[in-house]
C-alpha cells in the first residue's frame, strides 16, 4: 500500500513538474507567439484541407512530413547515367516514367486521407540524432529536428547558429532546385508580401501551378533567410523564432514536392529536355545556376529586404523577452 501511494505521488509530481515547464515555455514564448506574425498554407486533399501555420508544433501534421520519394531520383540517375554513357534507351524511359504514374497512383489513393492525430517525434523516421557539429554542417536533404536537437540549436553561439541557419536555408534551396524545370528563371523578392500569402497546395493543381508555387516559396525562402542581418539574432526567441519558420518552409516545399513527384513531374522535365536534346536544341551539359549561389550574389539585396521582413514578423516584440 505504501509502495503504491509513493508511486502516486511520484507520478503526480512528475505531472506538476511537466505543467510547471509548460507554462514557463509559454510564459517565455507563449505571449511572443500571439503577438508576432507567422506564415500559412493550405493543403488540399480533394474536400479534405488543414490550415498549417508555423505557429503550430510540426509534428502536429504527421502527415507533411513526407519526404522526397526515393524511387523518382533513383530513376533520374540512372537516366543521367545512361544519357552521359551514350546509352539511353528511350523507350525505357517512357516504360519507367509509365510504371511509376501507376505505382504512385495506387499509392496516393492510400495516403490521401488527413491524418489529424498529433505525431511524437521520436515515432517518426526513429534515427540516431545528430551531434552539434553535424547539426550545423550542410545537409543532403531537409529534415526535422527532435525536440533534444531544437535544445542543441538554441543553445548555439552566434557563429554556430549562423551557420546552422545558412546551412538550413542552402539545403531548402537546393532541394528546390531538384524540381525546378531546367534553368527556369525565378524572381527575386522585392519586398515581404509574399509571406503574407496564404498559399495552397492542392492534389487538383498541374505542373505549371506546382511550378509557380515553387518559385513563390523560394522567394519565401530567400526572405526569411534575410533575417540573418536582423539585430535580434543573439536572443533565443529569435533562434526559437527561426526554427519555426524553417519548419514551415519544409512542409510547404515537400507538400509542393510530393504532388510533383506523384505525377512524376521530373521525369516528364527529363523528357522533353531529352528530346531537345536529340534535335540538338538543348546542350546537355548546359550551365545551370543553383539557387543557393542568390545567398551570397544577392546579399546585399537581402541586406535590404531584412527591415520589412523583421516588420511584418513584428520582431520586436523580441526586446521584451
């Protein structure tokens, strides 16, 4: 009996432990958070929608947390392979592109109900967590952080969180590169508007407005990135802040990247710059300018961008903490 009242109270302590910790975080960022601006998309799913802020916890939508699909990029390289071996079969590649449409289309009919359970961390894609100096180096694709890695991030000296934030945006950049058509030209942002804009993502849309909201998310991107030259980099709302909006940013590109990928978008890219190719309209080792090279050419526009990007998130309500 003893033991068993002893185990209750522990058990309640625990319980008052956690809520003392929860209302210390909301005191700390819970009042930041309503005063400050964020950013929203919708995501589609034929009547289904969700409302995604990046005022919302990310594994809340365990369902945008989706990755690139592996068996699209596998194919890509073997094409290229192929294509720079001089043996490219073309037929295979309609045979690929074809199977692939109905493979993903038997698995988006699966998939496509909104899961509104909210998702542990550490029950999604269990892997080995990452160590300070491979949080801050750069990434082969975007990923979520587990609670315990937020801490390690937020904890960062200005040069290391810097580069944790640099790194975090080149590898969201490059990722889009991945599905940007050829050397499509994207416009640079002029001023903060677009992260007002509440975008959606449909299973309804096709390429050209996969396309377009691609490109508008790197102007996103880009805009958030500016805040790097913000005076408020030093504090740990800022960093807190930060991760939120990177978050957001990755669920919008891999909602966007997903619908891509069921259609086999890339692949379709592929083809018709094969067939330029072939008719000698199209150099196949063409100069292409990656995304991320705007960071540093760009720098001094982003320099200008910061002060109405810091307006429009309100940052400085970030003094008061």
């Amino acid at each position: 009996m003893t033991v068993k009242i002893r185990q209750n109270f522990c058990d309640n302590l625990i319980l008052f432990e956690q809520k003392i910790l929860i209302n210390y975080f909301l005191s700390m960022f819970g009042n930041f958070e309503k005063k400050v601006n964020g950013q929203t998309f919708i995501r589609w799913i034929d009547d289904s929608l969700r409302t995604i802020s990046s005022h919302i916890p990310v594994y809340y939508h365990p369902n945008l947390l989706c990755d690139y699909i592996d068996d699209v990029d596998e194919e890509l390289v073997k094409f290229h392979v192929a294509l720079d071996n001089g043996t490219l079969d073309f037929d295979k590649i309609i045979s690929s592109y074809e199977m692939l449409l109905g493979k993903f289309k038997k698995h988006k009919e699966e998939i496509n109900k909104l899961c509104r359970r909210p998702l542990n961390e550490n029950n999604y894609e269990p892997r080995n967590e990452l160590l300070l100096s491979d949080l801050c180096s750069r990434k082969v694709h975007p990923i979520f952080y587990t609670k315990n890695e937020e801490k390690m991030i937020l904890s960062c000296n200005k040069e290391e969180f810097n580069a944790w934030f640099r790194n975090e945006i080149c590898c969201i950049l490059d990722f889009i590169d991945r599905y940007r058509e050829g050397n499509m030209k994207y416009e640079f942002p002029t001023n903060a508007d677009e992260l007002g804009r509440r975008a959606e993502i449909k299973n309804t849309m096709n390429t050209s407005e996969y396309e377009n909201e691609l490109m508008h998310l790197y102007q996103r991107v880009l805009l958030v990135y500016s805040l790097i030259y913000s005076k408020y980099t030093q504090t740990t709302a800022f960093k807190h802040k930060i991760i939120k909006e990177t978050n957001f940013l990755k669920q919008l590109l891999f909602s966007i990247a997903e619908e891509m990928d069921f259609r086999c978008i890339r692949i379709n890219y592929f083809i018709n710059s094969y067939k330029l190719y072939v008719k000698g309209l199209n150099e196949k080792n063409q100069n292409i300018k990656n995304l991320s090279d705007d960071i540093n050419r760009r720098s001094d526009d982003l320099k200008l961008l910061e002060k109405s990007v810091s307006k429009y998130f309100k940052l400085e309500y970030l003094e008061a903490l």
